[in-house]
C-alpha cells in the first residue's frame, strides 16, 4: 500500500482546502507543490499557488501542465486550456473511426495544444494525423507536446495554416475534426477564462458560426470520398443552423449531440 502523506501535508490539504473552497483542487495544488518541491518550500509554493489560483489565474497555467485523456501536457496562455467536453469529442471520432475502419487518415483544424490530435494518435494505431494551426505560439505549443510522447502508435504531423490554406500537398482525409472558436461576440466570459486564455482561439464572429459556416463549406474539397466526415464542437445555439448549412453544401446527414450537461455541443456531418 502507498504510504500515507506525512501530517504535515494533510495539515496543509485541510488549509488549502478552507481558502480554495474545494478539496479535489486542494490536492492537486498540494500534490503539484510536493511534486517539484519538499519540506517548506513545497508548503510556500502550494500556499502561493492557491494565492494566484484566489488572485482569477486559470490552475491549469500555474501548473503549466494538464492531463487529458491520460496524457500530460504542457499547458500555457498560447492556447485554450483543454476542457472535457473536447474528450467528449475525442470519443465521438474514435467511436466513428472504430466503426468505419477505412478512416486512416485524419486532419483537425486548431490543434491548440495538440490534444486532439494527440489523443487520437496515443489511442488509435495506424492513423495519419495532420494536425493544424494558425497561431504560431499555438502551434509551438502542441509541437513541444508532440515531441514530449514517445511511442504513439500512429504518426502526427503538424502545420501552420489557416483552416485548409497549407493543406495542398497533404491529400484528402477520411475524417476532419475541429474544435473552433465557436463563441459569439456577444457572449460574457468568466474573468478566469476573459482575463488568461486566447480570445482568438474562443470567439467566432458576431454569431460565432464565422469559422464553422467555412469548415462545413470547405471540407467536401478536403474529403476522400462519400462517407467521410466533419466532427464539429459548436456553441449550444448552434445546432439548427448547422443542420441547414449542412444539408445546402450536401452532406448526407447530420447529427447533433449533447455534452454531459445536455446541452448541444458536437456536430457529426456525414458527406
């Protein structure tokens, strides 16, 4: 059995847990403070970050790391922070791939820190994944995740562009996945999220729709064949409006489902 932390520690975990008001996130502070320090210094630095964490700054950057779906990465202001519903949206492409074994070959626009792409490539062999993005800080940021993994059983290649702009030497895809900026210009931010993340990674025009209403327009120049698909993560009030704009560009179905709250939030566009 794993040795128990020392008194001090839960001491600590019971103090942090009173000013950060959550014990789940008391821990994680008082594992990642004890992680890269001791004694302490480990208890000043797990004191500092609930600080930072009570002064609005996201956990997630103050770490600098984050997990998702079992890998860790590197996690900083360059790109939005990975949420869970995008492991939802990992679940939906796997669930596709898995029952279409002839999708081999994947591109997800707006990799931000590479967790799609990553995920998709650590947990599914043989795939090709192209990966891109349009922020250079982003994009340094996924292939600095990327070269962090050893062994993936499928190869990740990542590119700047803007949607498919660099994607003419690269072939046509099976599957295209992207969570966008989705958010419309009018939507109100939480001061964590408004004050640290990337507006340019969140909001997508007025209605939010600027870069899907594109994606659903462009993808079938993109696609290897009838059958193939646009996996998309949209704002709740989307779901309509893709329907329509996916039936006037010719998809053959579209489907919305729900987050684990119920609310609409993935798009399944089949060409």
């Amino acid at each position: 059995m794993p040795a128990s932390p020392p008194a001090r520690e839960w001491e600590l975990l019971e103090r942090l847990s009173d000013r950060v008001g959550r014990p789940q996130l008391a821990k994680w502070i008082v594992d990642e403070a004890f992680s890269v320090r001791s004694g302490a210094a480990a208890e000043s630095y797990a004191l500092e970050i609930a600080q930072r964490y009570l002064a609005g700054e996201p956990i997630q950057y103050i770490f600098g790391h984050w997990s998702f779906r079992g890998l860790e990465l590197k996690c900083d202001a360059r790109a939005l922070i990975p949420r869970s519903e995008t492991e939802q949206l990992v679940d939906l492409v796997r669930s596709e791939i898995t029952a279409n074994p002839w999708m081999r070959k994947v591109l997800e626009i707006g990799t931000g820190t590479g967790a799609i792409a990553l995920s998709l490539a650590s947990e599914i062999a043989g795939l090709t994944v192209v990966a891109t993005e349009l922020s250079k800080g982003a994009l340094a940021l996924a292939r600095e995740n990327l070269a962090a993994q050893t062994g993936l059983p499928s190869g990740v290649e990542m590119v700047q562009s803007d949607l498919f702009d660099s994607m003419s030497g690269f072939g046509l895809f099976d599957l295209i996945v992207s969570n966008p900026p989705y958010l419309p210009a009018s939507t109100v931010l939480e001061p964590r999220v408004a004050l640290y993340e990337p507006h340019e990674a969140l909001f997508g025009g007025a209605d939010g729709l600027a870069l899907i209403t594109r994606l659903i327009e462009e993808s079938p120049m993109h696609m290897t064949r009838r059958g193939a698909e646009l996996i998309l993560e949209i704002d709740e009030t989307h779901g309509a409006r893709v329907v329509e704009l996916a039936h006037q560009h010719g998809y053959t179905s579209v489907q919305i489902h729900q987050d684990l709250s119920g609310r609409d939030r993935f798009a399944q566009l089949v060409y």
